[in-house]
C-alpha cells in the first residue's frame, strides 16, 4: 500500500515538476518574443535609415568616412560612390597612369635601399622613410590645412585653419592636385551604423529550456 502512495506522489510530483517547467519555457518564450519584436521595431527598422546624411546624394568626399548612416542610405550612398569612380575613368586614366609609372621607376630603388640595409644595417632604408616624412611636412608647409587631401598623413590632422605656421599657398609640390585626388584616388563611402545587437541572450535561454526541459 505504501508503495502505491510513494508511486502516485512521484507520478504527481513529476506531473507537477513537467507543468513548472513547461511554463518555464514559456514564460521564456513570450520574453524572447518580446525581445525579437524590440529588436525588430525598436532596433533593425530604425537602422536600415538612421542616420540619414543630409548629403546623400551630394558629391563623394573624402571626409564622407567619418559619416555614419543606417543601411539603406549607406547602400544608396556606396552606389553612387562607385558610379562616380566609373564615370571618371576616363579623364582619370592619365593620373593612373603616371602613377603607376611613378611607382614603376621608384621600386628598383626601394629595393636598392632594403637591400643595403638588410645587408648592411645602416638605416638607409628608414632614412628614406625620414625623408618622405620631412617631404612631407614641407608639402603641408607650402599648401596648409584648407581642403588638404592629405590630412591624415600629418601628424596633427586638425591644426587652425588657416595654419599661422604654413604659408597656406594651396598646392602640392610631392603630391596629385587635391581635386585629382578626390575625384581619381579617394574611395570614401560613408560608414555603416552598427546594427543593432541581436538578442542572443534571451534566445539561448529560451532554445536551452525547449530542447532541454528536464
């Protein structure tokens, strides 16, 4: 007799241990629902357009990358990005041209320098780096801050603009005109929002409790 009450209380207690956890389940479902349909409506749609640039459809800058926008004027933006490159192959063919020729001519020397330096160590080939970096900064001398492509070679990518310490004459004297650059050599489309984090939490608890229940 006493074996049949232990068997219908373990039958029970199972039955009732199966119904908590089934609610469980549930219970953790319906906060994975809710948490999908935050995600979807308060999260996924608002980033396919949010942030959406003024500029859009104005002309490609090189400052466009330090622009955020949602996935959809991102997706427009790089469009017209890459139609803008195509359009200008052919009055950029030149440019690449002279700058593939440039390189051309200047790589046998590169490699006379690492050569030496790697036979020798003398530093030559770090002196030649010294050297693009002093062209450099007489380049920034002569052209100074306003519309300068080549900003983010300078040490200080934001001086007063105009610069009281260059001459801020507007050209180049080791470098492409900044419109050649801008329209030839700059690929800036704008940067994509990050999407917003799926609820990966939420899910796992609730796919844990499904297949796992007991």
């Amino acid at each position: 007799m006493g074996n049949f009450f232990t068997a219908i209380f373990g039958e029970i207690f199972h039955l009732v241990g199966m119904v908590i956890m089934i609610a469980k389940c549930f219970g953790l479902g319906i906060i994975f629902i809710v948490a999908i349909i935050k995600w979807i409506f308060g999260g996924l749609l608002i980033w396919l357009f949010v942030p959406w640039p003024a500029g859009l459809f104005g002309k490609p800058h090189p400052s466009d990358k330090n622009v955020r926008a949602g996935f959809i004027p991102w997706g427009v933006r790089m469009i017209i990005v890459i139609a803008n490159k195509i359009i200008n192959i052919p009055k950029c063919f030149m440019w690449y041209a002279l700058d593939t020729l440039g390189w051309i001519i200047y790589l046998p020397f590169r490699f006379i320098f690492w050569l030496i330096d790697y036979l020798f160590e003398i530093g030559i080939y770090e002196s030649e780096r010294k050297i693009w970096v002093f062209l450099d900064e007489i380049d920034y001398f002569l052209h100074g801050p306003n519309n300068n492509f080549f900003m983010y070679e300078y040490a200080d990518e934001n001086p007063p603009n105009p610069d009281p310490d260059s001459m801020n004459l507007g050209f180049h004297i080791i470098h492409f005109p900044d419109a050649i650059m801008e329209a030839c050599f700059s690929f800036s489309p704008y940067a994509m929002q990050k999407i917003p984090p799926f609820p990966m939490k939420e899910m796992t608890r609730f796919m844990k409790c499904a297949t796992m229940p007991f």
